[in-house]
C-alpha cells in the first residue's frame, strides 16, 4: 500500500471518499422524494429569480408542464403589475436570507391566484 503525503492509505482515501459520496446521493435522494411528494407548491430558483425545479403539486396548481416553467423567470408567472415589486423582494431575500411577500400569479387557464412566498 502506497501512503499519501498526509500518512494515509490511499485505499483508505478511496473508501471515505466513496462512503462519503453514498451518503450525499441518499441524503439527496430523501430530499428529492420529499420535494416531489409534498402537499405543498414548491419552486426553487436561480440567483436571477429564473425556475430550477418546480415540484408536481406547483406544476398541478398552476396548470403548466414542467417544460415550460424550468429556466423562465418567477416574474412571468406574476400579474404584470406585481412584477417589479418581485424583482425588489427577491433582491432582499438574496441579501438578508429570508423575505415572505404575497402575490398574484396568474394560472395557465388565466386565473389569477394570491400565493405566499416565504423564504
């Protein structure tokens, strides 16, 4: 067995580097089945205010496929008059780590529906 400049086995490396690996994709996993599953519309956004993720229940309550959400930005789903007060809170949330605003999102069929946004 070969030592490492830190006295280490390499083999040894290699197995703490997996376990580590494996315990990160499962915590990732129990993550991604929560978002998937929860009861509640969940959205998680870029630093731009653009869409990663939407989970299933925001895509049933809007009326969008995934498709069309992922990579637009929050603001289009907002009646147009809410827009820039988003871009504001949004801007407040990336600072201070926690903001909660209500607002009008308007759903696919056009209606209008009042959300919370907390974070």
């Amino acid at each position: 067995m070969t030592k490492n400049i830190h006295g280490m086995n390499s083999a040894e490396d290699i197995k703490e580097f997996n376990d580590v690996i494996a315990k990160l994709r499962e915590s990732e996993g129990r993550f991604r089945d929560l978002f998937e599953r929860a009861p509640f519309a969940y959205q998680s956004l870029d630093d731009t205010g653009h869409f990663l993720e939407a989970n299933p229940k925001w895509l049933e309550l809007f009326g969008y496929d995934k498709e069309e959400v992922i990579g637009a930005w929050f603001g289009d789903f907002l009646v147009p008059e809410m827009r820039e007060a988003f871009r504001k809170r949004f801007e407040y949330f990336k600072k201070n780590g926690t903001v909660h605003s209500e607002f009008y999102k308007v759903t696919k069929s056009g209606r209008i529906n009042q959300v919370g946004f907390d974070g």
